[in-house]
C-alpha cells in the first residue's frame, strides 16, 4: 500500500521499502526522509513537522493533515 500527500512544501510519499518490506519509508519528491514501522508513524512526523525537510519542517503555514486518513492511498 502506498500514500501520497500533496503540499506548497512538495509532494510527500509513504511506501514499501525496497530495503526492507517489513517497514515504509517516507520520501519528498523522491527523496527518502526515512523508514518507519508504520504508515501511521510515517505520517504522524508529517503531521508533528519532523520529517528532517526543512521547508516543511519550518512552515507554519499551509495545511496539515491530521492522520494517515488524510493522505491519498494509491
């Protein structure tokens, strides 16, 4: 299953991790931010802004989804 969350900040991902099919990463525009157990974790440090992107990280603008329920599965 993967997620997709579209912002000003750049389009975020939550999917499988090649390297390890156990957990998701959390990538930006390509760009791998981490790995986490969970979608929902993945999703809750977009949420909480500690995702390591700064341009997201720092915004205290622009929406921010909630939970994992706000992010597009795909």
């Amino acid at each position: 299953m993967a997620y997709i969350l579209r912002t000003q900040a750049g389009t975020f991902t939550i999917e499988p991790d090649e390297a390890d099919w156990d957990i998701v990463k959390l990538c930006i525009g390509g760009l791998k931010l981490g790995s986490f157990e969970t979608a929902e974790g993945a999703a809750g440090a977009v949420t909480k802004r500690e995702t390591g992107w700064a341009d997201w990280d720092r915004a205290n603008e622009g929406a921010c989804p909630s939970c994992l329920a706000d992010w597009e599965e795909c």
